[in-house]
C-alpha cells in the first residue's frame, strides 16, 4: 500500500485506509473541568478565611503545605512547602 500526504495507506483498490483510534473524552473532561472547580471552591474557601491548606502525602511521610499555611508556620514562603520524615512524626 502507498501512503498519502495525510497518513492514510491507500489499497489496492484506491481507498484509503487510516490506522488509529477514536476515543471519547466528553467524560474525562468532565471529570476534570469538576476537579478544576472543586480545587478553585477550596482555594476561595481558605482566602475567605485567611486558612492555609495542609496535605499529607500519600507515602504518610510528608506534608505539603500551600503559600498561606508556610506562612503561618514560619516556614519559607513558596507556593508550596513539603516537610518530610522517615520515622515517625518530626
């Protein structure tokens, strides 16, 4: 079969045929437009109060810390800090 300038192989007899896939996202972004918002509530949530956002990580070794928690903290003043350790609390 000879391709074309699209990508596409012609057959034989003439027609193209295109080797790929078709996926439907509607529901991925979906999902993802409702994370987007959740997240934006939270951060307007925690402004509205003057509260920081505290996280422990999944591995339960750390925690990450937004901008206004590390300042309440004393902690330097990034978009996020990260505390770890490795036995137990600090």
């Amino acid at each position: 079969m000879d391709r074309d300038a699209g990508g596409s192989e012609i057959d034989p007899d003439g027609d193209a045929v295109w080797h790929g896939f078709a996926a439907v996202v509607t529901e991925r972004k979906s999902v993802e437009l409702d994370l987007r918002r959740s997240k934006d509530l939270w951060e307007m949530a925690a402004i509205a109060t003057g509260l920081g956002i505290v996280q422990f990580n999944d591995d339960a070794t750390s925690l990450t810390l937004d901008h206004r928690a590390s300042l309440m903290h004393l902690l330097p003043s990034a978009p996020t800090s990260r505390l770890g350790w490795t036995n137990g609390w600090p």
